[in-house]
C-alpha cells in the first residue's frame, strides 16, 4: 500500500493559515479611536462638571426707602431662581451666592434698577379772601422725590380726655389724647406722560368756639380736607380746589406749581 505523505502534511499547514488570515482580518477591520475623539469625551466630561459658586455683595447707592430695596431682591429672586439671596437693610445692601454668570447678570440688572431720582420743588400757595377781596396768601415749599411721600405739618396739639377712672387707692387717673390741630400737607409724585401725577392730601382744621355737648373738657374743631390726584405740567401752576369757610364770608384757595430741583 502506498501512502501518500504530501497530501496529508498540507492540511494542517492550510488550517492554520486560515486561522492567522481571520486574526489579521480582525485586527485590520478593529475601530481606531483617534486622539481627536479622546479629547472631545475629555471635554464632554468636563462641560458636564458643574461650575463653583461665587458670593458677592451688592451695596445699593440711590435706596432710600425698604420697598425699594425688597422690589430690587424681587426682581433678582425672579430672574435668577437658582441664585440665593438676603437683603440688609440696615446697608443697603444685597448679599448673593450664585454661579459667575449669575453674579454678572445681577451686576447689570442692579445697574438697571439702583438709578438716582429726580427731585422736585413742589409750591403750595393757600390763598385768602373774604367777600370776594383777596385778603392774604401763604406759600409752603416741598422737596418730594419721585414715587416718595413728603408730610408737611404746622400748628399744634390739643389735648382730648378720652376717660378717666378710679384706682384701689381711690386717687382718680386720666387718660389723655392729642389732636394735630393747624396744617396738614401730605403730597408725592409720579412720571406721567410728559409731566407728573400728583397725589396730594391738604387738611386744616381749627379750635371752634362752641363746646361739645359730651362735657365741657371735650373740644369742639373746624376742619376742611381736599384730598385727590392730579395731572401736573412742570412749571405751570394747577388750583387743586378752593372751599368756603363755614359761618363766614371767607374763602381759599390752594393752588401748586412743580419745578425740577436734580
């Protein structure tokens, strides 16, 4: 029998080509991840790394009155809802923990908002006549800034006992209280168009002679109230109403003009 030695020594050497051809090829066809992209996810992980929070305070230079500054802490708590926030109102002043774009943002709307106010000069001329003859005039001079209230107070205060009692010891206490009695000017302003809104409150009362029918300690007064708004051109003067005096032949008039002081 004859056996053939070439045939039967190829097939092995055939297999294991076959299986380094199928490595090579798996190798070759493997995906290359190139240093481009190893960069970008290094990048990506970064991006997804939250920034560190900055504080700031913010000192308010032009607020002078509580709703002013709550109105301002308002507006930064809606505006940047991530962002914390306390007021010091003792400082004018606005205490932030946030990110650095939430701090800068603050910065400007702040900006925006801590503006100085115009003032005005407001003139509040009381006019007097008895029987129709101008009899006296008398001018009171305001300095009210916008969106603020200025008081103006002139006369004096008169005592009102309110009750009295007895105490264990039988020695008699009262209680007193005090009526403002004279003038009484309450006005501010707000933009308007090419002017202002003025809400004014003028109130003058007086000591009358009768006395009150209650007792004779209780006083009897005469008092006159003009309280409204209204729409006031700068420089130009405005009569907000006259009224009779009761029980006379008198009258007034009350009349104001508005002037920019800054």
């Amino acid at each position: 029998m004859k056996v053939n030695f070439q045939e039967s020594g190829r097939r092995p050497m055939n297999a294991a080509k076959t299986l380094a051809g199928l490595t090579l090829a798996l190798v070759l066809f493997a995906p290359v991840v190139s240093a481009q992209q190893i960069e970008a996810v290094g990048s990506k992980a970064a991006e997804t790394k939250p920034a560190p929070d900055v504080y700031q305070t913010f000192y308010l230079t032009n607020v002078s009155q509580q709703n002013d500054l709550n109105d301002i802490q308002t507006d930064l708590r809606n505006m940047l809802p991530r962002a914390r926030l306390f007021s010091i109102q003792s400082q004018n002043a606005i205490s932030m923990h946030g990110t650095a774009d939430d701090i800068q943002l603050a910065q400007k709307i702040i900006a925006d908002l801590d503006r100085p106010k115009k003032t005005y000069r407001l003139t509040f001329t009381i006019t007097e006549a008895d029987s129709g003859k101008r009899t006296g005039a008398h001018s009171v001079v305001l300095i009210a800034a916008l969106g603020q209230k200025t008081v103006f107070k002139e006369g004096s205060r008169v005592p009102i006992v309110t009750g009295s009692f007895d105490s264990e010891t039988t020695k008699a206490n009262t209680q007193v209280q005090y009526q403002d009695v004279g003038l009484l000017i309450e006005a501010s302003v707000d933009g308007y168009a090419d002017g202002l809104r003025l809400r004014t409150k003028v109130e003058q009362s007086a000591l009358a002679e009768e006395k009150s029918g209650v007792g004779p300690q209780d006083p009897m007064f005469h008092q006159a109230v003009l309280d409204g708004t209204s729409a006031l051109a700068l420089g130009k003067p405005l009569t907000l109403g006259s009224f009779d005096i009761p029980g006379t032949a008198r009258n007034e008039s009350i009349e104001v003009v508005a002037e920019v002081v800054r």
